[in-house]
C-alpha cells in the first residue's frame, strides 16, 4: 500500500499565497513564517508514521513549486515520492484528477486531499477498519454539525454508503467526508472507470461523484468514524487560521 495526494488545486480563495504555490504547500504553521510545514508536510508525516515508504502526489497548478521540493521533502520524511501530472488542473474538477493516478490505485492506497489538516490517528482508524472483504473505506466524521459546503455522507448499516454529496438537507446525513480514503487495489480498476464516467459527463464534477457512481453500479464502500477529532479543510483564510491552530497540536 502507498499514499497518495490529490495535490493540484489552484486555491484560489487562498490568494495571495497561492499566487505562487498549489493548495497544499500553503504553510500552516505559525502565521508569519513563510517557509513553516505545510499540509502536504502533515499528510507525509502522517504516511511515514503509519510505515508507508512510496507516496504518489498528482500535481498541476504551480507544479513546479512541488518538483522543487521533491527531494528536500524525501528526505525529510524517508519517503519515495513520485509526481502525477494532471494536464487539466486548472480547467477541470479533481475527478479527473484522482483518474490520472489510476495507475496508483492499482497498489492500494490511503488517499488523501492536499488540502486537509487531520492528525494521523485518522489514518490508523483506516487500517484498522481493513479487512472483511472492504474495498474502499472512507473517513467519515460523525460528529461534526454539518451545514451546506460540507461533503455530507448517508450510510445504511447493512448496505455502507448509500449516498455522497454536498447537496443534502444535513439533517439527513451520517456525517461527513473529511477527504481521506482508503482504497484496496482490487478497487482500483471499478473505480478508475467510475471516474472516467463522471469526468467525460461532466469535467466540473467531484472524485466523491466517482463514489457515488459506484455505488449507483451495486459497489459496496464503507465508512469508518474517526471519532472526535481536529482537522479542517482549507479552502479560505478563515479555514487557513483553524489549520494553523490545529496544526500547531500534531
């Protein structure tokens, strides 16, 4: 199994950071220090912790600010890192995104979003949910009050995840998608051609709606709650100063 990081999103709420760099290595660290650890330093702590030694990352907007630090973060983290370029990144959602590490997926992976502050205990809840035949497993928070920007989640407890969208009424969801998933590499290929469907229908469309087309198929994918814990999505300054509180405790 190896990691993989959906590391191609522009950000651009995030301006004026991401001028000049991806998402994913907008520091988090204390304010004021530019060059502090990222979100994608988080999320390859949390896969070297956890003993992974190969992480794919998929990179497109400002791309080159992540080639720059590819040896400089092996390093650090005893990591073997190998860059996905996704030709679309500034035009097309990330299903097409998460596609383009479809060769990736075939070795089994814990997926992560480059833009989610979690600690690693989120990854080891993954692990530990392996097993019984699971395929794809998501890492659901169930605790969080939700509202309308999240990526709500229902689950059946004999069916798994039934449904996937950020166009629900909260009060009927489960709980919430945090942006981490583990996917076993007999999923790999179901997945890649849920993917392709979404992506070909429709370019704008979320990677969650290659989930939701598996499911729609008769794929079963299960959740695993991960508890009550920190972490937060970064999409704008607000959600930047939680990661930099939340960061501050991994």
């Amino acid at each position: 199994m190896i990691g993989l990081v959906l590391a191609a999103g522009a950000g651009r709420r995030l301006r004026p950071y991401t001028d000049t760099l991806p998402k994913a290595l907008v520091p988090v660290g204390p304010a004021g220090i530019e060059d502090s650890i990222t979100v994608l330093d988080l999320t390859l702590g949390n896969f070297a912790e956890i003993g992974l030694t190969e992480v794919a990352i998929i990179v497109g907007y400002r791309k080159e600010a992540v080639y720059e630090r590819k040896a400089a973060l092996e390093q650090k983290y005893g990591l073997k890192l190998t860059l996905i370029d996704n030709d679309k990144a500034e035009e097309w959602n990330n299903a097409y995104s998460l596609w383009c590490g479809r060769d990736a997926l075939k070795d089994g992976v814990i997926l992560a979003n480059g833009d989610t502050v979690h600690p690693v205990s989120v990854e080891k809840t993954l692990l530990a949910a392996r097993g019984e035949g699971k395929r794809i497993i998501l890492a659901l928070d169930t605790v969080k009050s939700l509202a309308d920007e999240e990526m709500k989640v229902v689950v059946d407890p004999d069916k798994g995840m039934t449904k996937i969208t950020k166009l629900m009424d909260p009060a009927e969801a489960t709980g919430e998608y945090i942006g981490v998933t583990l996917i076993e590499g007999d999923a790999a290929a179901d997945l890649a051609d849920a993917l392709k469907t979404v992506w070909e229908t429709d370019p704008q469309q979320f990677y969650e709606h290659g989930y939701q087309e598996l499911v729609d198929r008769g794929f079963r994918i299960d959740v695993a709650p991960i508890g009550d814990v920190k972490w937060v999505e970064i999409d704008n300054h607000d959600d930047l100063a939680r990661g930099r509180e939340i960061a501050c405790q991994y």
